[in-house]
C-alpha cells in the first residue's frame, strides 16, 4: 500500500480549465480503472507532479531551494528521486 501525505492547508482558490471530450474519457476511465475518489484529484495531482517535476529539472538555476524546500514530497517520490541521483 502507498503511504501518502495527508495535503493539510485548504483549497480555497478554484481553477477552471476545458477539456476535450477525448480528454475527459481519458480522466474518466483513469478513475474508474484506478478507483480514484474523483477526477479533480487526478487533475490536480497530475498537475502538481508536472510542475515540480520542472522545479526539480530547473533547480538550481531557476529557483532556490528553500522554495524547492517547502514543497511536500510523499516517501514513495523521494525515494524515487534519491535513486535517481
């Protein structure tokens, strides 16, 4: 089982983005086949993992590390990141 990091700061800011149907299929089968609690989840967490993936390929030339500092990583992603260096 994959341990997760409880994400405790609210979500108070709302985004919206259109997809293509083809795209909403996608995220749709996605949650059924992964028995995700919703599709704004994935979304979110599919772009979360986007962006720091650029942090991380940017640092150090592009942002300092203390901002790289206060992002949240799960056990899982460090383990993949340590392994990778």
């Amino acid at each position: 089982m994959k341990k997760r990091i409880a994400y405790k700061e609210p979500r108070n800011n709302r985004v919206t983005i259109t997809l293509s149907d083809r795209e909403l299929e996608a995220i749709d089968d996605y949650c059924k086949r992964y028995k995700s609690e919703s599709r704004t989840s994935v979304i979110r967490e599919g772009a979360i993992r986007f962006v720091m993936g650029r942090f991380i390929e940017d640092y150090p030339t592009l942002f300092q590390k203390s901002a790289l500092d206060r992002l949240i990583v799960t056990d899982e992603e460090e383990t993949t990141n340590t392994q990778e260096q």
